[in-house]
C-alpha cells in the first residue's frame, strides 16, 4: 500500500509578521496626516464658500437699497444712539436695539434667512421691531440668540455658552480706530462737528460705525478693496486673537504696543501678568465679551476687523474695563484671524473671496493712525487723508486714499 506523503503548508515566520504590521503602522502613519488635512481643506472651502454668500448678500442688498448694510444700524432711543436715558453705562433694559445692529443683520433675507429676518423686523417677546440692543440681550430674545450656519467657518471650534449667536465674518473698518464706535454721532445722540471731522479723516474703510456706504465711495475700486474678514471666535484660553489687552491712549500713536504683553513661551496667547479685558458688554456678564461672540452686534470685538496689524496678530485696546461695561464704546485694535494654517480669508469688494498670508507687507506697525489724535489734526505723514502708513495691507483696507497696489494679490 503506497503511503501519500503530504507536503506541509507553507507560513509565515515571525520575523516576516512583524516586518508586515512594521510596514501598516507607517503606511497608517502617513496616510493619517493626509487625511486631516483633506478634511481641513474640505473645512476651509466650505469656510470659503460662506463668505461668498455674504458677498453676494451684500451685492444684492446695495442692489435693492442702493447702499451697503449698515454697521452701527436699527432703532434708537428718546435720547439717542444709546438708547433712552442719558447715562450710556446703565445695564438697564432698553426697547430699542439703541444703534448697534452688526451690517449682518440686514443681510438675512439675502442669505435664505427670511423667517428669521421676519421675527427681527417685528415685535417679538415683549420687543419692538428690530430687537433690544445685543449687549443687553439677556438671553429672552430669540434671534440675538441663533446660530446662522452661513456664519459659521466649520474650521472655527468655537460654539455654545457664554456666546450668543457666533460669527466668524467681520466688516473691514479700515486703518484707524479714531472714534471707531461712536462714529459722528455723540453718545446721547446728538449730531457732533467735532466728530464729524474726525470720522471723516479715519472712517476710511468700506464700512464705518453709524455710515451708510455706497459701493460709489470705494473709489480705489472694489477688486482693491477689503469689505470684511475672517475672525476666529474665542474659546476663552487667552489666545491673543480673541481677547483684548490694554494699551491705552498709546495704541493710537504705536499700534503694536500690546504685542509687548503676549507670553514668550507661547506668542500666540498673552501673559499672565497682560491686562486682559474680560468686562465684557454687559457688565453683569463678564466672559459674554469673546470674539465673535454676537453676530447681531455692531462692536468691533464681535463683526469689526482692521486693517493695521496684520492678519493673526493680538487684539488691542484703547480702552479700560470701565468703558467695557458697553462694548459697543470700545475702540479696537482687531486684526483678522482664522484658525486656517498661515493666513485668512478676506472678503474684497466685487466679490471675490482671498486667501491672504499672515505675512502681508505692513509697512510700519508702529506708525500711529492717519487723522486726528486726542481730537487734534496731526500732520506730516499721519495728516488727515495721507496714504496709509501700514503698506500693502493697509491700503487693501482703505476705500478712497488712491494707494497703488502694484502685487498681484
């Protein structure tokens, strides 16, 4: 009887196992990386394709109204811009949303918003039309209080409480802060020819507190000029693009003065000895007072951005925390920000939206703001209606100083 011998299967030793999980592991170590970072594309195109419809929402509302939307619009007061008594630093309710509606708000029918649009521009919960003032919005009114997807970057963590309804889009105010939130009106409403002059010499970007622009004042053309950018909101950790410092009256003559006050060990955040500005815009609600926390708001730490430091850089204030007690009073240092790798989006006036690098030439930061200072004419190079001082960057922010930009952006 023949006896079948039977050949042994061949297997795989241990060596050549482990060589073959060696080689996964690597494989898995390198596709990882490259899988982020297609999400985070996928997150900066969708980022990039909200703030086209912002700038098609703008285009269609000067196209129905024959003006941009308003940054400082709605409903005043008895006395006024600030509303009803003559004490601008009383956290009492007012019926009026007291002059400080954000350019976003009237942009909500142009962005598929109608039905929210409808519950503003009606009284609603005890308001009258338009709302009460975003600052002493306690929480009760609705609208003050939504999240819109449309301003929204999905690369932004931010979300929930303290904040509001957040926002990640921000009118350019240009490159000055001269009378940045009072514009020409005066605190209890009255017409100001001081502050008339001024806000003319420093209202030089697309928008301006209390100022209905027209897309016929952007006479450096609108492929030249910034009309908003992108900031990040503020997730309370100090991170010197969502929080403010103090720089006091300096910060209109050297605007990177707080710069002084980021932490060595980690620029981006400021140090523990800053004065880090945490009043925030009602008073009795200290951390409501982060970036991009109220989209409805007309403050420059909610949906204002400057161009004078360059993009990422810390937000610097002229203020103290007295004055935060109503932010809408504050003068601002505010830079773009994103948390993008290496720059932001920018918003231009025909449309177009830009990707612009942390490291745009920005001429002198520690140039001090064309216009006026202390209420005074200056002159030389910061005299009313010179170039700006703050090169390419600031002049992508000014609407009509007849800068030449000569880089191809």
């Amino acid at each position: 009887m023949t006896r079948i011998m039977k050949r042994p299967r061949p297997g795989f030793t241990l060596v050549e196992l482990l060589v073959v999980i060696a080689i996964i592991g690597v494989l898995v170590g390198l596709l990882l990386p490259a899988v982020q970072a297609a999400r985070e594309a996928a997150r900066r195109m969708s980022c990039s394709n909200n703030f086209k419809q912002i700038g098609l929402a703008i285009h269609n509302y000067h196209s129905a109204y024959n003006q941009m939307p308003m940054q400082g619009g709605g409903t005043t007061g008895t006395k006024g811009i600030y509303g009803p008594t003559t004490n601008h630093g009383t956290a009492t309710a007012r019926p009026h949303s007291n002059g400080n509606l954000s350019f976003l708000v009237g942009l909500m029918p142009f962005i598929e918003q109608q039905a929210l649009w409808e519950q503003i521009s009606n009284p609603l919960g005890g308001e009258n039309a338009m709302g009460p003032s975003p600052q002493l919005n306690r929480g009760s009114y609705v609208p003050w209080n939504t999240n819109v997807t449309a301003l929204r970057c999905p690369s932004d963590p931010g979300t929930g409480l303290p904040s509001q309804g957040r926002t990640n889009y921000a009118a350019s105010l240009g490159d000055s802060i001269d009378l940045q939130m009072y514009g020409k009106v005066y605190w209890d409403g009255t017409q100001n020819s001081e502050y008339a002059a001024r806000t003319r010499a420093a209202f030089r970007g697309a928008f301006g507190q209390h100022e209905a622009n027209k897309f016929r004042d952007i006479l450096d053309g609108l492929s030249n000029t910034v009309i908003a950018g992108e900031i990040t909101t503020d997730l309370g950790d100090r991170d010197s693009r969502t929080s403010a410092v103090l720089g006091g009256t300096a910060v209109e003559a050297t605007p990177n003065i707080c710069e002084a006050q980021k932490d060595a060990a980690r620029p981006q955040f400021w140090g523990t000895g800053s004065t880090n500005l945490e009043a925030g815009p009602d008073w009795a609600n200290p951390t409501q007072n982060g970036r991009g926390y109220q989209w409805a708001s007309a403050s420059t730490m909610m949906t204002g951005m400057t161009t004078i430091l360059p993009p990422n850089k810390g937000i610097c204030s002229r203020d103290s925390v007295s004055d935060w007690a109503f932010a809408e009073r504050s003068a601002l240092m505010a830079p773009p920000s994103s948390r993008h790798q290496g720059g932001v989006h920018l918003l231009m006036g025909d449309g177009a939206i830009k990707f612009m690098t942390d490291s745009i030439e920005a001429g002198n930061s520690a140039a001090g703001n064309v216009g006026y200072f202390g209420g005074t004419p200056q002159t030389g190079a910061r005299a009313p209606g010179q170039i700006s001082p703050y090169g390419l960057w600031g002049a992508l922010g000014t609407r009509a100083s007849k800068e030449v930009i000569q880089s191809e952006l």
